[in-house]
C-alpha cells in the first residue's frame, strides 16, 4: 500500500536571512518521514516489507522450548552473534539465556560451552543464570566507547521484578555490574519485558526502552490487568551517561491506531547504524479484542515498523502491518511473532533481521528476514511519472549519492535549486543525465559534471524527477 502523508518537521532547522533550511551535513538521508519533503506531485512513499527466509534455529534442545523468544543479533568482527531466552511454558522464574554464532548469518551453530548446568550436564550453549544470579530476558550489545574497560565491553540487562546491569569481557561470562538494581520496579507501571538497551551513538548515552502501562491507575498496573479499560501497553526510556545512574523514565510519544485498540508489547528499538539521528522500532503489535481460531488465549499480534528523529518522538509513517501473520496457522495467535534488537548486514546491500515465529507452539523457531539497505520506505513514482522537492538544505561535500531502483523504462532526474528556487546553472533538469538501473550507491551527474562543490555550505533544495522508480536515500559525500 501507498500513500502520502504530513508529518511534522522533526529534523534540525536552522534560519539565516529570514529562511530556514534543514543542515544535513554529509549524513545519509533516509525516506522514512516527510521531514525533508517540502512539495511532492504524483509521487509517494512506498512500504517495503522485510523478505521471509530460511529457518535458522530451531527450538529444539532439551533446555529450549516453546515459549524460547527474543533473538539478540550483533555483528562482531568476522562472526555474527546471537543470545535468546529458552524456556518452555510460561514460566518466566525458570528460563535461560544461550547462545549461538555463525559465519555468515544464515548458518549458526550452538557451541558447548560448559559454563551452566541443565539437566546434569554443562555441554550447552547456556550463559546465563550461572549460580547465585538471576535474571531473564537478557538483552545485550558491545560497547563501542573506547575508555570502557575490557572486562566491560559487552553490556546487557535482565530484568526480574528490576532491571538489573550485566558486564563481561567476551559476551559469554557475565557479571552483575553492581548488587543493586540498574532500574527498580516502579509504582505505577508492570515491569514484565523483554526490554532494549543500547549505546546511542548520536547522542553519546546508554538507553533502555522499558515497557509500561500507559492509562492505569498503579493497582492496575502491579497487578498486570491494565489490558483493561483504556490502558496500553507502551514504551519509557531511560538514560545513563555510565549505565550504572540512570535518568527517567519519560514516556515516549507514539501514535496508536484506534479500531481495534492496539498495544506495543515489546519494542525491538534501535539506533540505525547507517544514517545518523535515525532511531528504528519494531514492535509486537498486539491487539487483545481479537483471538486466534481454536486458540485459548486471547489475542493476537503482528509487526510494526515506527521511527525517530531523537528517540523519543517517534512517527508512523504507515500504520499498516510490516510484518503480517501470513499463511502460517501457527502465527495467528497473541504472541506468535516478535524481534529482538539487532540489524546486521550479511551482504552488500542485504540487512538481516532475526524473529521468533511460532511462539508457544512446537514448530516454534528463529527465522531470518531480510530487506534492501536503507529500504524500508521509499518515495515512488509510476510510470506516468512523479516528482518531489526537498525542504532547503545545506549540506558538506561535492557529490550526490543517491540508491534507488527503476524499471527497464524507469528514470530518475535531479535538478538542483538555489534559495530563490531557481534551477542552479549547469545543474537543471535538462543537463541531468538519466538515471536508470538498480544501485546502491550511484553518483548523480549533469553531462560531464558531477562537482557540487561550487554549492556546498549555500542553501538549496533539491527537486527529484521519478518515472517508474523508487528512491530510498541520498548522501552528500567526497569524490
């Protein structure tokens, strides 16, 4: 589905001489709002939804099981890592953490590590709890700060009735980073997960995205029957500047539908590595006024997709599903679909997701999904043709990047405009040198020119000429 829709500016505006322009320095340029989109004329955004693939692991271990969830992914030098919750039933008190890895993201493998026992034995691939701890839902990620110390370089949380911090050296033996907890369970909100945590890297802060109750009174919420009344469930963030102090929570702004009533069970939230300022969730989106055939619980849940300029603030675009239940009978039920955090490339120009499928049923596993760099919403023309111009922009560098998709007949043209909206000499449309093909990564050229450098620093705006095409970002950069 298509559509065009307002969204308020939330990218950074500056003003000089009485206009304002938005400074996109060399940053990548993502279409996931219309913050940049000033006009646009036969054209709108398009969602793309991630591509289904391969089984990757399949709850099948004696200490996995059916309501195993929550895969964590990292890319880690040449290896990609993997930690999830195995437990079988719901019964949060005695579910694990394990661990797996692989070389390329679609084949993994369960290493025995011999570091907690299960059923007699230590040959598994089990971290966490190890004796004398607790703590479920773990979440992890590698801290890129470079004055961290080593025995602290992988962080994770884990929540009981708190939310308590974890360290360690390697990502396999962990450590309770202080004996209190990082976050204790607040008054007024339940405090079940699983949660996010990450270092942010455009604001230089850890944070964790906790769920809670937004809309129920705190006898609600401590007793978990806020899926009453108007209650939902939602997201609060914390801050920390050393992940042991944390500020918060402060509830984050999310726009819900309203028929049938939707909640965010979990949020899967991440910074995405690529484009700065750009802050990507992913949510369980459950909906309690429905229930699955034959199924005893009620319910039922798919995948949306929301984004962020600051973390905080965050916008939908589209409303509709990213991920549908589809086909599988074994989806169609309250929690039968869900992400951890993690978005890694696996190859040029593919990014891999990771989601448990099948929850609460035996065919219950992790699935892989992939999707284009940069392509979650495009701007789209037909074939007729289409056009959109950009708000004025400053920007650094002297060429025009651009990744994008057409068909055999499509086009794409760009014709940049000085303050007073006038084509730029040298760089109008007619001199635009027709774009066709599928790239990643194509420099934009006017005949023989590709030199932007002459308006570099000065404010322009952009106008965009699509034929049977799909732009998905722009960069300015170096030669």
């Amino acid at each position: 589905m298509k559509r065009v829709l307002l969204a308020c500016l939330l990218v950074s505006l500056h003003v000089l001489g009485g206009g304002s322009f938005v400074d996109i320095g060399s940053d990548r340029q993502l279409f996931l709002d219309q913050d940049l989109v000033d006009e646009m004329r036969g054209a709108e955004f398009e969602l793309h939804r991630p591509v289904l693939r391969e089984e990757v692991l399949r709850y099948e271990k004696p200490w996995e099981g059916d309501t195993s969830w929550h895969p964590i992914v990292i890319r880690d030098g040449d290896r990609f890592r993997m930690w999830y919750r195995v437990s079988q039933g719901n019964h949060d008190g005695v579910a694990q953490t394990a661990y797996a890895e692989s070389k390329d993201g679609i084949r993994w493998e369960r290493p025995s590590l011999g570091l907690v026992e299960s059923q007699g034995s230590t040959a598994n691939n089990l971290i966490w709890p190890t004796p004398g701890n607790q703590g479920i839902n773990m979440c992890v990620f590698k801290d890129p700060n470079p004055g961290v110390p080593e025995g602290e370089r992988y962080k994770a949380i884990v929540q009981t009735r708190d939310i308590h911090g974890l360290v360690s050296a390697d990502g396999l033996r962990w450590k309770p980073i202080r004996p209190d907890p990082l976050i204790r369970r607040l008054p007024d909100q339940n405090n079940d997960g699983p949660h996010a945590a990450f270092w942010d890297p455009w604001q230089s802060r850890y944070v964790i995205y906790k769920r809670g109750w937004w809309g129920a009174t705190p006898e609600q919420q401590m007793d978990a029957s806020g899926t009453s009344g108007e209650a939902n469930r939602t997201v609060r963030r914390f801050t920390s500047w050393d992940f042991r102090n944390w500020d918060g929570p402060e509830w984050v702004e999310i726009p819900f539908g309203t028929q049938p009533r939707e909640q965010f069970y979990t949020s899967a939230a991440i910074p995405y590595p690529w484009a700065r300022n750009v802050y990507l969730m992913f949510p369980m989106r459950f909906i309690l006024d429905r229930e699955g055939e034959g199924w005893p619980f009620p319910g039922l849940s798919d995948i949306a997709l929301l984004s962020s300029r600051d973390g905080l603030r965050w916008q939908r675009t589209f409303r509709e599903a990213w991920i549908r239940p589809g086909l599988d009978k074994n989806n169609w039920h309250e929690r039968a679909m869900s992400f951890g955090s993690g978005l890694v490339r696996t190859a040029p120009g593919e990014l891999s997701m990771y989601m448990t499928h099948n929850y609460r049923t035996p065919d219950a596993h992790i699935r892989r999904v992939t999707l284009r760099q940069d392509g979650f919403i495009s701007v789209h023309a037909p074939d007729l043709g289409g056009e959109f111009t950009t708000r004025p922009l400053k920007f650094k560098g002297s060429r025009l990047r651009i990744n994008y998709s057409t068909s055999v007949t499509g086009s794409i043209r760009v014709e940049v405009l000085n303050h007073f909206s006038r084509p730029v000499l040298g760089f109008n449309l007619k001199d635009s040198d027709e774009i066709y093909g599928d790239e990643l990564d194509r420099v934009v050229s006017w005949g023989e020119n590709e030199d932007l450098s002459g308006q570099e620093g000065e404010m322009v705006r952009l106008r965009f000429v699509l034929r049977d095409a799909n732009l998905y970002s722009f960069q300015f950069g170096a030669p």
